[in-house]
C-alpha cells in the first residue's frame, strides 16, 4: 500500500482512529496486489509462473520441477524476511519451506 493512501483507508473504532499499514484482506484490489507482486517476485525465475493463489512451473522433469519450486520458495522466503513483519528466523523459515519438497 501506498503511504498517501493510507489515510484514505482509515477507520474509526471506540479506541479512536487507525490506518492500515499494509493492505487488508477483503479490500477490492487486493487479489491484483497480491498477482503484481508475486509476478515481480518470480519475474527473475525461468520457467516459473503464478495464477491467483498458485505456482506454476513449466518443466519437462520432476528434478527440474523440484528445483524451481526451490529457487520460488526461496524467493518467498527473502520477500517475508525483508518485510515489516514481526522478527523471523530466516534459516528455521527456509528449512521449513525447503522441506515441504
């Protein structure tokens, strides 16, 4: 989300004003939000692709296919690390990406 549109998704609540800081879930252009940036995140990838909530690899053999989805999952996994999100252990959180292959 943008800064300057923060304050254009402000609400209000009993404990006072608030904006978001990163787009909320249900609002009307998330899913677009959410395909930009997994396009600009596999964009370095060959043969990688992303449609709603999937990855897709474009691959003639299970070895081929393992390793891309290595190198997305790894990608993934330095986008959440470089986020504002709370404190994560980068090696716990890409062992237990890479071992879901």
């Amino acid at each position: 989300m943008a800064p300057q549109e923060k304050e254009k998704m402000a609400f209000v609540t009993p404990d006072g004003c608030f904006q978001f800081r990163k787009m909320p879930f249900g609002m009307a252009n998330s899913t677009v939000t959410f395909n930009r940036m997994m396009r600009k995140l596999l964009d370095n990838l060959q043969n990688a692709d992303s449609f709603v909530d999937d990855l897709l690899s474009h691959m003639q053999t299970w070895e081929n296919t393992c390793r891309c989805l290595e190198k997305c999952l790894v990608a993934l996994a330095k986008l959440i690390l470089h986020s504002d999100l709370p404190s994560v252990n980068s090696t716990t959180l890409i062992s237990s990406l890479l071992d879901t292959l």
